[in-house]
C-alpha cells in the first residue's frame, strides 16, 4: 500500500451519503487536538484516507469519508491517503464496474434508496446527510456492535434501524433513538449483521474494562 499526500478537496466520494452528526463529531475531536499539534499530526498520519487511484488522475475515497469531510470543513488543504488499488488505466466505465464488482461503491442516497452511480457527488462537500448512518456510527463507537471489513457495513446497521425506529425521533431526540438503537443491536433481530456481539459477549467486554 502506498501512503502520499493528496489535496482534500479534490478526492472524489465512492458513496451518496454520511452521518452529519459523525461529520461533526470528529470535527470536535480535530479541534480538541489544536492545542497539542503533535498529537493532532499524528492522528491524522495514523487515519489515512484510504483511496482508489482511478482515471484522469482522480482519486475515490473507499473509507474514511467522515473524516475527509471533517477535515474539510476544518480547512486542512491536504491530507494522508492510503492507496489501495490502482484502476486509473481502466476507461471510466469499466472503472465503475470493477469499484461495484470490489464492493467499493455505495450508491444509496440519505434515506437509503438506490441511484445509479451517476449520483454519487464529485465533491465530499455535496454529500448528503443520513440520520440513520449516524445513529450506527455512535452505537458502534459505544461498543454495541464491533467494527467489520464487511464493505459499508455501518450503513447495513443504518438501514436495519430505518425500518425500526421513526426518523422524527432520530432526528429531534437522537439520545432517546440511540438508546433504542443500543438495544436493537443486543437482539436475535441483528444477528444476521456484520460485527454483531450477544449480549453475553457484551457483558464479557464490559467486566474487562471494568
């Protein structure tokens, strides 16, 4: 894998849409390392942006687009990749189909319908917001299911409570969604998702860290 620079603002996204309550999140955490700007380089060399090289000299963010489009909105100019495959020979068709075929695309808009891949934004600043994927970011960062190569994976978590638990909630008392989504996450109902932990092996974890 090869690790360069690269201009924030000209990496192109590999999906429609993020969790703006993510987003924002880690633009605190960006903020809260100013003041210790050794601490900040190196947490920014340590979290890549990870990309694919693909034609005309662009690059797609394959993971990481939380942390690009906080990096944007906090004005840095350039940033670390982590380049994991290059397909910039390929014309742009066939890119297209060989980034679908590695599960590299997510072309699903903010409330999680299907578009075709013409949809995705050429800019991380254009991406849409999706409640839910942010809702399953803070139920796995408050260890209610591990983190999976599984491609996308947080957003099968987002569309698994899509369909339990009512956006106005998500939207205007997101303590009380997350505390439901906490839940969900512990039942047979999610078993069948990636990074899924039974309750007994929560209650393992917990005594660990105790």
């Amino acid at each position: 894998m090869t690790i360069q620079s690269v201009v924030v603002k000209s990496l192109r996204p590999s999906q429609i849409a993020v969790g703006m309550k993510l987003v924002k999140a880690k633009r605190k955490g960006l903020r809260a390392q100013e003041g210790k700007p050794q601490e900040l380089v190196n947490f920014i060399l340590e979290n890549p942006l990870r990309v694919v090289a693909g034609p005309a000299q662009l690059f797609f963010i394959v993971d990481h687009h939380h942390l690009a489009h906080a990096l944007l909105d906090e004005g840095f100019k350039t940033a670390p990749m982590e380049i994991m495959a290059d397909l910039s020979t390929l014309p742009m068709a066939e890119f297209w189909k060989q980034m679908e075929a590695k599960g590299w695309l997510h072309p699903f808009d903010g409330k999680g319908r299907r578009k075709p891949n013409r949809a995705i934004p050429r800019k991380v600043k254009d991406l849409e917001d999706d409640p839910y994927r942010s809702l399953a970011g803070f139920v796995r960062l408050g260890g209610g299911f591990e983190k999976s190569q599984t491609p996308y994976a947080e957003f099968l978590w987002a569309d698994f409570y899509r369909t339990r638990i009512a956006l106005k909630l998500v939207k205007k008392e997101f303590a009380k969604a997350l505390q439901r989504a906490r839940q969900l996450a512990m039942s047979t109902d999610a078993s069948a998702l990636p990074g899924y932990m039974p309750l007994a092996v929560k209650q393992v974890a917990k005594k660990k860290h105790a």
